[in-house]
C-alpha cells in the first residue's frame, strides 16, 4: 500500500510540472515580438543603418520603445534601452543571458572562442574566470607587477619630457603606445631581453593595430551566416593568413622562452635577486604559466595565448580611447582641470611623483573619470548577449539564438534619470550618499556591464585609467593649440573613439627636473 501511494504521489508530482513546463512555454509562445522597424525582404533593415548607430538606435527607442527588435540580415537584433530591462537581462535571467553573440573574426582571433570573452557559459568558462580573477588579477598579483606598470608610465613621461614640451601631440596615440607598452611589460616584463624589448613591442603593435582594425569592421557574415565559407571581404583571409600568425609567432616565441628560463631555474634566481631588492616583479606570463586548475592540470598553450590575446585588445583600446575622452572633456572644462589638478598638488604634491598608492585619495578625477564614462562609455552596447533559450523581457519574447544590446548610450542621456545629461558635470558623482560605481549594481551606470559576464578585467583597467591620467595631470600643463575649437564628436565602433583625434601641447608643470627622469 505504502509503495502504491509513493508511486502515486510521484505520478502526482510529474504531472504538476509538465503542466507547469507547458504553461510557461505557451506562456512564452504567447507573448509576442517586440514592435521594431520594417526592413526590406531578405536584407532587413541593413539597407538602413546609418553610421553614427547609436544616435540612430536611440531615435528608434524614442519612437517603438525601450526593446524593440530588428532584422539584420538572417540575424534578429533586440535592443534594451532601460535600466529596468537591462535589469531583467543581468539579473533575473542571467543565466539565459550569459553568453555572448560572437562574430566570425571574433572566434578565429580566439582559437575558436576558448577565451574568456567568447566562450560560451558552462563549466570551461567558470573554471577559467576563476582563473583570470581570482588568481591572475588578485590584488596581490597586481600589486605584484606594479613596478612594472610603474616604470612604463615613467618612460612616457620622460619621453615626453625630453623630446614634445611645448609641441602638440596626439593624445590618443600616446596614451595608446604608453598603455600598450605597460600591457607588453605586464606580460612578458621579465621575459624580452632590454636590446630587443623595444624592437619586439613596436612590431607586436603594428599587429595588434590591425587586428582591432578588423574586428572592428562590419562583416558580412555575421549578417548572413550562410556566406560565412565565401568571405566576400577577405577578413577572414586576412585575419588568418596576414595578421593572426605574426600575433601569434611572437607570443608563442615568448612562452616558449619563458618556460624555458623556469626549466633551467633562471626565473627563481632572478625571483631571489629581486626580492632581495626588497622589489619583485611578476609578469602574467609566469602566473599563467604557474596556474593550475581544481584537478591540478597546468593551462595549454593555446589557452595562455588566447588569455595574453584578451589582455593585449581589451587592455589598450578601449583604456586609451577614456582616457583620450577624459582629456578632451577636462580641456573643454577648464575650471574642473584645475580643480583636479590642484588636487594631485594637495595629495601627491609638487616635489612627488604619482604612485598608484593615491588613487583612491583623487575623488575629482575619479568623478570626472566616471563622468566620461557616462557621456563617452567606450562600448555603447557593451558587449553583444545570446540567450540560451527563450524568455519573456518587458513582456515580450526575446527568442533563443538573437542577438541582445543594451543600449547604454541612450539610458545616460536620460533626463529622467539624469539632470541635464548632455552637460560634463562631474559633480554628480560626488554627491553625499552616491552610489555610482563599476561593480554594476546600479542599472543606471554599467560601463564594465553586469551579471556573470561583467569585464573581468575590470581591476586592472580602473588601475590604468586613474594611474596614467593622474601621472600625466601632475607632470604636464595641457592647453589645446591657438585657436583651436575642441570638436567632441564621436565616432561610432565597436570602441567608440573621438571622430577627430585631439591634439593638446605638454608644459613642464613640476618644479624639479628630477621629477620627470
């Protein structure tokens, strides 16, 4: 009898939730699309995109609404354009939502997407954002290789120094050779010899500048994926033939010398050496290469080349190009320049150098930081989603295999939720009580994302922007060349640049020379 009513009570229980799995899945088959323009058979609404896509993008939430779809070719496009959505997306269905929508230069770039940006969530992922976050960027592994960071700023500065004071120089591409050398010292600083680290970095860039120039550039098949085999552009071709080897021989030369020196115990003598210096130095090549997972197997190759892959595009784009946006706003508004350039005098002083140590003392630039972030956030859409399956969003369906922007362009130029958005007032994130920060919490402001997916190189890259904008700030006076009005336009990519770059003109700022040696 007991067996009979067990047997029962489970048949009960089964029947309760393939009637609830088939409500829920009625559920989602009932709620329709969201409402989106008419595009044009075939093509969709690719005869129509315009340049500036974000400007267009948010026309089109102002006219259909905060999600609305449309067709890219074979591809179905969503776009949220609410914080309350976008808090749906992160937070309630994170787990639907915890893939990215990769490009075909994407997963080529990265082996396949075995990558931290491009794989797809699961066991692998986790296991390796474990890896990257909690042991290759832990506070003390970043402090670790802050000598090295350190002296690559250094470097820039006495450059400059020496050979542009009172000439006009392009910003964007000093702060991006000056971000790319400190992320090359990141990784192999201990690995390039001082004869060939100059020659070896300055070919190494010329790559990876084409690599971002083409994973930066629309591409047919990822419209259609059916004619992803024809590569009518010859991206593909030229990703895999011309620039991906070059990348890739000289990252693999540099593993290779790397495990190498710690075969023949060179690395532990140069360890002991410094040490002794009271100062070590730790570049992510050896973390990587120290690394061992839960079960004790050390990573591939090819995963610490695709890791060194992630650090290289993602570390210096994007940093940069803030950067670059920073100094253009903080020129445009003299009157907050001064105020954050009086106080690096009050906290670091006339006769200091900036260390990484007064970051957190500098509340003016971070809230000028934060400001140009809101106004110039350097992936407008952040990174494209994938949901694993479909779901309901603002009460309509957002079907399995789409692709999902966040728009958060347009949320920061609300004036519902803030007060005359189009304005650079950095006031706003020093109010008493604030709660603007990176770790998106608050969807209004998510400029690293949110959920799972958050930019795992958050840490490092909150490091970089304060460090080298403060150093720069302290040791030079910028003013933009006579009679030049500052064009703040933009440039729509997948990195939202300035449309012109700017050009401004150092001054010696400290007293002592010695400063900038």
């Amino acid at each position: 009898m007991d067996s009979f009513f067990s047997i029962a009570l489970l048949s009960f229980l089964i029947l309760l939730i393939s009637i609830f799995l088939l409500l829920k899945k009625s559920k989602i088959l009932a709620a329709p699309l969201p409402p989106g323009p008419r595009g044009l058979p075939i093509l969709g609404f690719l005869p129509y995109i315009q340049k500036n896509l974000h400007f267009q993008f948010d026309k089109l939430a102002h006219k259909y609404g905060p999600i609305y779809k449309l067709w890219l070719g074979s591809k179905l496009c969503v776009v949220i354009s609410s914080p309350s959505l976008m808090k749906e997306i992160v937070r309630e269905h994170d787990v639907i939502f915890a893939n990215h929508d990769f490009t075909v230069a994407g997963m080529i770039a990265t082996s396949g997407g075995i990558d931290i940006v491009q794989s797809d969530y699961g066991p692998y992922w986790r296991k390796m954002r474990k890896l990257f976050v909690r042991e290759m960027l832990s506070n003390n592994n970043l402090d670790a290789s802050y000598t090295l960071r350190r002296d690559e700023v250094r470097r820039a500065i006495k450059n400059v120094y020496d050979c542009k004071i009172g000439m006009a120089i392009n910003i964007g591409e000093l702060i991006f050779l000056t971000e790319i050398n400190v992320v090359l010292s990141l990784i192999w600083g201990g690995t390039v010899d001082e004869s060939n680290r100059d020659r070896t970095g300055v070919e190494f860039k010329e790559k990876v500048s084409k690599l971002i120039e083409l994973l930066d550039k629309p591409n047919v098949s990822d419209f259609f994926p059916v004619l992803e085999k024809f590569d009518f552009q010859g991206i593909m071709k030229e990703l895999m033939n011309g620039v991906l080897p070059g990348i890739e021989e000289t990252l693999d030369f540099v593993i290779n010398k790397r495990k190498k020196m710690m075969l023949s115990g060179q690395v532990e003598e140069e360890e002991e050496e410094e040490k002794s210096d009271g100062a070590r130095k730790k570049d992510f090549l050896q973390i990587l290469l120290e690394l061992k997972d839960e079960d004790g197997q050390p990573m591939t190759h090819t995963q610490i080349r695709v890791f060194l892959m992630d650090i290289v595009v993602g570390g210096t784009e994007t940093t940069a190009t803030t950067v670059e946006w920073v100094m253009a706003e903080l020129l445009n508004n003299p009157d907050v320049m001064k105020r954050v350039q009086q106080e690096l005098l009050d906290v670091v002083g006339k006769n200091n150098i900036v260390e990484e140590s007064h970051i957190s003392k500098l509340q003016c630039l971070d809230a000028a930081v934060k400001e140009t972030f809101r106004l110039h956030p350097p992936l407008p859409f952040l990174i494209p989603r994938r949901p694993s399956e479909s779901c309901i969003v603002g009460g309509y369906t957002v079907p399995k295999g789409s692709r999902v922007l966040m728009n958060v362009w347009s949320g920061y130029r609300d004036p519902q939720i803030w007060e005359n958005p189009s304005e650079f007032k950095p006031e706003r994130f020093l109010k008493e009580g604030s709660t603007w920060d990176y770790a998106g919490s608050n969807f209004q402001y998510l400029p690293f994302g949110s959920g799972r997916r958050i930019c795992p190189g958050l840490p490092l890259a909150e490091k970089m922007v304060m460090y080298m904008l403060a150093t720069f700030l302290h040791s030079f006076d910028w003013k933009l060349q006579e009679g030049e009005k500052l064009d703040m336009s933009e440039k729509f990519g997948i990195v939202m640049k300035k449309n012109k770059p700017l050009f401004a003109i150092p001054y010696q700022r400290l007293p002592d020379s010695n400063m900038y040696q």
